[in-house]
C-alpha cells in the first residue's frame, strides 16, 4: 500500500476506534513537502526559535500534518455558556491530546517497520510559558500541509472547523503534498460580516487587530484550576465554537 494512504488510514482508524469519552468526527490528513519554502517564511513570521523539519530530522523529506475534529455534542457544550468551559470540552482536550501523543508513537513504529525515519513533537505543552513562545507549532506546519486557513480567532480553520486538536510528524519518506485551499475558510476574511470569536472571548483578550496571549494564557491557568480533578487542561475554547467550528465552508 502507498505509505501516504497507510498513514492517512492508520490515523483515521485509531480515531474512529479510541476509547475515549469524547466522540469525534472523522480526522482529515494532510502532507507538505519538507523543503517548502514556507517553513523557512514561519521562522520569519512566527520566530527564528520555530523549528524547520530538518532541524527536527535531518532526514526529513515530508510533514505530515492530522486534525482530530471533535463531535457536535461537544461543540454544543461549550457554547451553552460564554464564561464557563464546559467539562465536556476541557475532557476532550485532555483525551485528544493523549490520543494524539499515542498515535504519532505507534506511528512512529510503523514507519520505523518500513524503514522510514520519523520523529514528532508533544501536542501541546511544548512552549516557553515565559514568553508563550514555541519552537514547533503544529496548526502552522498544518497550513503547509493543506489543512486549512487561519482564521480571525488564529486557530486554524479546516474543511471540518477548528473545534479539535491537531498532529504532526516529521518523516524521511517523500510523499506528494496535499494542495493548500484556494478558498478562505474564516468567514470574517471572506466575507467581513462575522466577529464571533471576537464577540464570544470571554475575557476581550481577542480583538480584530490583536490577541493578548499573556491576558489569554491567565484565562486558562484559571480554568485549568477549576478541573483540579483532571489533567493539566489549561483551556478555554470560547473562540473556537461559532460557524467555524465544524461546517465553515
């Protein structure tokens, strides 16, 4: 089988089969070469400390990028109070978040069966909580990857929303990339009529021109506080529950 559809079937039925609480919808896969010219443009859009992916391995020749999209009824959650994130949501970010780590290992030694090289960055929490700084972001190197559009709320929108979490890998193997949209996915940017995130930011941390991080990232040590039964779920969400959440296009 072609390694592209292995990996993009491995993925797709590791989601669909998780034994997990949440409930998703089915993942979308995309890959970018890893010499595009747009990972060395991240360096100077988001930061000299952004990793390319031979900095990540020197053998890297593709970067696969996944979005785990989450099922309505958690959407719907967290959109039934604008202050309060819904134990629903702050559960899937948890849960997603180790599904994600679990399926890049078990990935990782497949590729590794096939004698293909491949290393992957934690999920989330791989950032400088100094200066919220991080060397690899997975929704950019998504972009690349053909996943979708960034939105006016800066998640990544894709063909299915940007209610869910994202993963990538770095591999030695050479597959085709994905083409990226041609079309804007956010509807603010497509069409100027829609400032939900903008609207729905519990805290105004997000503005047209700007997002606070420093005032966003407080938001979330203090949700993080309010499930002190859970995992670190530093969370919020409230951004990423409006049109574009599951059906933008």
């Amino acid at each position: 089988m072609y390694i592209g559809n292995k990996i993009s079937l491995f993925i797709k039925n590791s989601v669909m089969q998780a034994q997990t609480i949440t409930r998703y919808r089915e993942p979308l896969v995309g890959f970018a070469d890893a010499y595009d010219h747009l990972f060395t443009q991240i360096k100077q859009v988001v930061g000299p400390y952004h990793m390319h992916p031979r900095e990540i391995l020197p053998s890297a020749k593709t970067v696969v990028a996944f979005f785990i999209p989450f099922a309505e009824d958690v959407v719907k959650s967290n959109r039934r109070d604008k202050e309060v994130v819904a134990r629903e949501w702050a559960v899937a970010y948890i849960e997603t978040n180790r599904l994600i780590s679990q399926i890049c290992e078990q990935l990782i030694q497949l590729l590794q069966d096939e004698g293909i090289e491949a290393l992957a960055e934690k999920p989330t929490h791989n950032f400088n909580e100094r200066d919220l700084t991080a060397g690899w972001s997975h929704k950019s190197v998504a972009y690349v990857a053909g996943l979708g559009t960034f939105g006016l709320n800066r998640m990544l929108i894709t063909t299915s929303g940007c209610a869910g979490r994202f993963g990538s890998l770095v591999i030695s193997a050479e597959i085709p990339p994905t083409p990226r949209p041609t079309r804007e996915l956010c509807r603010y940017y497509r069409e100027g009529k829609c400032l939900y995130c903008v609207n729905n930011c519990p805290i105004e941390a997000l503005q047209v021109q700007y997002l606070d991080k420093q005032k966003c990232y407080k938001r979330l040590l203090e949700v993080d506080n309010q499930f002190s039964d859970l995992d670190l779920c530093d969370v919020c969400g409230k951004c990423a529950v409006g049109p574009c959440a599951m059906n933008p296009v």
